[in-house]
C-alpha cells in the first residue's frame, strides 16, 4: 500500500508598509531634495475646479493670495478663484485651463518657496545697482515664469527727478531676474 506524501507548503504571510500621504521621499545623494518635497506633496492632493468645496481649496484661495494673486479664502472654488488660477498657470507657463492639478499645486509651492530665496526686494537692489539709485521701482509683487523657468519680477522704472518735476517718471517696464539680470520688457 502506497501512503500518500502531503506537502506542507508554510504559509507567508506579506506585510506590507504604507508611506504615509504627503511624506517626502528625499535621497541623499539628490541635489534637488526641495523639488521632490514639493512633488511629492503637490502629488498628494486633491485635483480642484470651479465647483469644488473643501479645506483644500482654503488652502489653494490661501496659496494664491500668499503668492499676490488675491482672491477670497471661503473654500468655494468659483469664479474668481478660477480667474486667479489661470492668470498664475499663464504667469507660470502651465497649460491654462482654470484646473488645480498635480503641476499647478507644485508651481504654486515652489513659488512660495522662490519668494522666500528672491524677494520683490532683492530684485529692486539689483535694479538700483543697474539702473542707478534715483530709480523708483512698483509692480504687483508677483513672481513669474519665462519660457526658460527662470524666475523673475516685472517691475516698473520710474527716474524720482522726472517725477518730481510732475511728469510719471516712466522709464521702463525691466524683467529683473534672481541671477542680477535686469531687462528691458
């Protein structure tokens, strides 16, 4: 009489560990640890449009204000906050579509960090420096986007002499970049 063999196969038990939403993921080696943070979390959030009701989108009308592009913080994403969307999406080379996605959420992150890195004051030093110090410089603070992803405020040159003497002083609109360039629009 043949016994039959039965095979004990052990069971594996497979755990598996989640990264909790929102945790960077940073590596050492990397030089651009700060874009991956922003990836990361801009990835983690919610796509928003006209019609959307949460925190998320108190926390984009709030993302927008704090990077000048006013708008009411309600939490009711209408029409004017659609508005102040496409106008930073058109600012920042991003298709402009009036829609909150992975690419807007990490563009509206990273330019809250760059205005901390290049203030509306540094690129006025830079401006004096090249223009001279009896330059009035007014824009509306906002930080933009060229073609080439370089950073940049546009900022109106005004001479104080000019103004003084009644006139608007106007010399030019200038493009003035984080590396010192200044350039005429």
């Amino acid at each position: 009489m043949k016994k039959k063999l039965l095979a004990v196969v052990p069971t594996v038990a497979l755990v598996a560990t989640t990264l909790g939403m929102g945790a960077p993921i940073t590596h050492a080696s990397s030089k651009d640890t700060q874009s991956q943070k922003i990836e990361a979390k801009a990835e983690t959030r919610p796509t928003l449009r006209k019609g959307s009701r949460s925190s998320y989108v108190r926390d984009l009308q709030q993302s927008l204000k704090d990077v000048k592009y006013d708008t009411g913080v309600d939490g009711i994403f209408g029409t004017q906050t659609q508005n102040r969307v496409r106008e930073f999406q058109v600012d920042h080379n991003l298709y402009s579509d009036g829609i909150v996605g992975s690419l807007t959420w990490a563009a509206l992150d990273e330019n809250k960090v760059e205005r901390k890195q290049f203030t509306v004051n540094d690129a006025i030093a830079f401006g004096k420096k090249k223009l001279g110090n009896n330059i009035v410089f007014s824009g509306d603070g906002r930080l933009l986007k060229d073609d080439q992803k370089q950073s940049y405020y546009n900022l109106r040159a005004a001479n104080k002499d000019w103004m003084d003497q009644g006139g608007t002083g106007t010399i030019g609109w200038f493009h003035i970049y984080k590396d010192g360039r200044v350039v005429e629009e």
